[in-house]
C-alpha cells in the first residue's frame, strides 16, 4: 500500500458520519508475455472512513473492499482483501496527513467482455459500484497498445517490495483519477506496445502522443509529440506534457503506432479533465464519531479555561454555522455534559473550517455574535437562536433591509436583501413578528436554497390579523389595502412571485 497526496478539491470534499466512503477506482488492461492482465487501482480518502481506537489508544482505519468479475451473470474471479491505515497518535494528525491510501491488484483473465462489482466497507458504511464495463482483449497475431494509465510520481525501481506499481524497472504510482486541477502541471502517461512485428516492424518505430478536445477532436497546438522507439517484444512507453498553461476543458489524451508510410498502426486514448483556474482548498471534516475529542490541543488555551456553561453556550452558538450532521453532534454532546469533550469537538471544529486562521475566525464570530445578541436577543433566548440572528450568522450582513413595523395591514415585518450568494444573487428572506409584544420575527419566507419557501407570505402576515377571508391560507394573494407597504414590497422587490390576486 502507497500513499499519495489526494486531491482536496471543493465540492468533492466534506465528509460526514454515516456519508460515503470517497474513493476512486480504475481498472486497465496490460500484458504479461501471452496473458492478459488487468490492473485494478483504488485511490481512498483517509478522512471519509472510520477509525477505531486500538489498544494502545491510537487510531487506525480498517477497509475490506471486495472486487467481482462477471460474465452472463456468472463470477468468473472473486478476490476479496483488507487495507490498513497507519496508526495515528489522535484524529489532528490524521487530518494534518490527508494522503490518499493507493493500492493496485493485478487479475489475470481470459479475452471477452466483463462487467466488475467493487465493494468498500470500513465495517461501518461501505460504497458500491456495479456493472463497470471491462473489455480484455488479446490477439497474439497483431499489433496491440496495452491501456494509458494515467502516473502521479515514478521512480526507479530499487527494491521488490512494491510488485503490484513495478513495470519496466519502474516503480510506477497511478493517478487514480482523471481530474487535472490548476496545482497539477504535469500529465504523466504509461502505455505498453505488444507484438510490433505483427505489424512488419523490426527496426525503429514512431509513436504519436497527442491532446485532442474531447467534443470536436481538434488538436490542441503545442500539444502534439512524436517519438522514436527501437522494436522489443515488449515496448514501454512513458512520457509527459506540461499542462500548466493548458486552458479548462475536457480532453483526451491519445497515443498512436505510425509506420514509416505515416500509417497508425494502432491506437488508444484516455479522456481527462483540466481545471486551470484557482481553486479554493478546504480540508475535509472526518467522521465525527470517529474523532477522539479528548486528544484534541486545545489544553493551554482559552478554550480550556471555558465553565460547563460556557462551553455549552460556545457550542449552541455554533449551530447557526453548523451543518445538519454538526448540529445533531453537538446537541448529544450538550446532553452528555462531557467537558473535555465539548472543548475538543469546538477545537476541531474552528481548527477543520479555518485550519489556517482559527483565531482570526473565532474572533471575528465572536464579534458577530455579540452583535446579533444584541439586535435581535429578547428576554427569553439569546439573538443566535432566533431565525434573524441564524441567517445574519449564516449568510452575513444583509446588502439591504426594508423594516415595515406600522403598516396598517399587516403585522410588523423585514424584507433582507443579499445581492450575491454563492451561486445565487439577489437573494430575499421575509421575517414578521406574530407577536407585537418582542422582539422574536420568525422566518416566513425566503428565495434562498434550501430555506423556507413559501409564496403565500404576505397572505400570512395579513391573515394573521382577524381580517375576514384572509385567514384562508389557501389563497396565495393579499387584500390590497390603502396605505399600506405590502403591496409595493409584495409586487416589486418579490417580483410578483405568488402572483397576487
């Protein structure tokens, strides 16, 4: 087993308990002198998997993965085998080490078409893949290129505990994937020719490497190379492009056999994905429950000198930032009153969203709060609890606010404004107070994703006064009324969404 660097890359990268263990896996066909082989490559994210505590109190992750090879419904081979992670002295270090757990597995089969199942289990949630297609051809009578496989680092081959990456006196480690990210300058490639004099060749030969965009096939310039290799029952083949100016888009990568009449004698490409603009970096949060909170370095700092009731309400705080599976995690730890617990999990949470500044961002959260409780706080319950202070949290300030608290058809009632939300942009939340008496608005309605949505807004601040049919909430419009704002706001800064009547 070998460990490379995996890529950290945004949108592929949270993990959380009882998510997917996250991994990457190919398979490729090659040749050993008259058998064809296939190479199945696993590339696993060390922080999607759990971890058990060992005798020893270290940490260690245990994956089964079991692999099955299908014709007509038939298994034809079954392997089933067992990686380990290195042990771990607490849950910092595995996170200050996220490099992927690689490992490949050779299988010999017959020529004809197959369909793969790939299991991965860490004996708490596991992650299938069915019916991959697999081809295995082999005719010993023709020219033949093995499979591109695709290298993250080589090296010469200088011992033989590593057989399954050895080829050609090469210690060759796969690059599992086929996603090129702005940090990734190189393209390395492996490709092995077979049975050249099938082809009339016994001399000198060229080879052809080439990226082509993957729609169009229309060569990329400065992307093309040609060259010469010597005849050999085997040829390997290994080289590489600089793609550190090779624009965003989906390619592939090609190598051709051309003979002396510029004739391709035979061909194999592989498709690949550049991604050339900055991306932003996040490190991955492990399972939570597979986290030792207690190991966590948070002795010597403010954290430590936290009451129980401190901790707690540092905790609760930070559910307004906190993902579903976090919120949950934090309500069993409040429950179990476990300090030494609580102060870790609010270590590890600020050390995994900010591992780079975690003093910077708890303090600029502080402020935030204070602010909210200030703002929005009533006698009963601090500002961050209250749907306000959430999204003022969540999201940040708002672009801006329209505050209608004396509109005579309506309860009091805010109008937020975001005009740029990832991915989103001109972004409204509507709040009222059903009760005139404090200072507790409640979310009624927003254009957000994934925030309450609900286009009979403005029926419900109205029908929730006593004013005859409007209390029938079936009806998305309002009564137009003189004098009052809900109309303008209702009609132009929601855009006439529910369709008034």
């Amino acid at each position: 087993m070998k460990k490379i660097y995996f890529a950290l890359i945004l949108g592929l990268l949270y993990r959380q308990a009882a998510a997917k263990i996250e991994y990457h896996y190919n398979q490729l066909v090659f040749q050993n002198g008259s058998h064809p082989y296939v190479e199945c490559a696993f590339s696993i994210n060390p922080l999607s998997i759990n971890y058990k505590t060992l005798a020893d109190k270290k940490l260690q992750g245990q994956l089964t993965v079991t692999i099955y090879f299908k014709q007509n419904d038939q298994v034809i081979v079954f392997d089933k085998f067992g990686l380990m992670t290195n042990k771990f002295d607490s849950a910092n270090a595995i996170i200050q080490d996220p490099a992927a757990i690689l490992t490949v597995k050779h299988y010999q089969l017959k020529p004809g078409q197959y369909k793969v199942d790939v299991d991965v289990s860490d004996g708490i949630s596991n992650e299938e893949l069915k019916d991959l297609p697999l081809t295995v051809n082999y005719i010993d009578s023709k020219i033949n290129l093995s499979s591109i496989e695709l290298i993250d680092t080589f090296n010469q081959a200088t011992d033989t505990l590593h057989q399954t990456f050895f080829k050609s006196g090469l210690l060759i480690y796969p690059y599992v994937i086929d996603y090129y990210p702005k940090s990734k300058n190189y393209l390395i490639f492996y490709s092995e020719l077979y049975h050249p004099e099938a082809a009339g060749i016994s001399g000198k030969f060229l080879a052809k490497f080439q990226i082509l965009t993957k729609e169009k096939r229309t060569e990329v310039p400065n992307f093309t190379k040609t060259m010469v290799y010597s005849f050999g029952t085997i040829v390997p083949m290994l080289d590489q492009f600089n793609i550190s100016n090779l624009e965003s888009g989906n390619y592939v990568l090609t190598v051709s056999i051309i003979n002396r009449q510029n004739e391709v004698l035979a061909t194999q490409e592989v498709p690949f994905q550049r991604n050339n603009k900055a991306e932003k970096i996040i490190l991955p949060k492990m399972n939570l429950d597979s986290i030792d909170y207690a190991s966590m370095p948070f002795k010597g700092t403010f954290i430590e000198r936290f009451t129980l009731n401190e901790i707690i309400y540092r905790l609760s705080s930070l559910n307004p930032i906190a993902d579903n599976t976090e919120q949950r995690y934090i309500k069993n730890l409040i429950s179990t009153k476990n300090e030494v617990y609580m102060k870790g999990f609010y270590y590890n949470f600020w050390y995994t969203h900010h591992p780079e500044n975690m003093g910077a961002a708890i303090n600029a959260y502080e402020a935030a709060l204070t602010e909210v409780n200030n703002t929005f706080g009533t006698p009963t319950r601090d500002g961050f609890e209250s749907d306000r202070g959430r999204v003022y949290l969540h999201y940040g300030a708002p672009n801006s606010i329209q505050q209608v608290k004396n509109d005579p058809d309506a309860l009091p009632y805010e109008v937020w404004n975001y005009y740029d939300l990832p991915d989103q942009k001109n972004v409204i939340f509507v709040f009222y107070a059903p009760d005139r008496s404090n200072n507790d608005y409640v979310l009624i309605h927003s254009t957000a994703r994934g925030e309450r949505n609900d286009p009979k807004w403005a029926a419900i601040i109205q029908g929730s006064r006593p004013t005859g049919d409007f209390n029938n909430l079936d009806k998305s419009g309002y009564q137009r009324n003189s004098g009052s704002r809900l109309q303008d706001i209702y009609g132009r800064s929601i855009k006439d969404e529910a369709g008034a009547r």
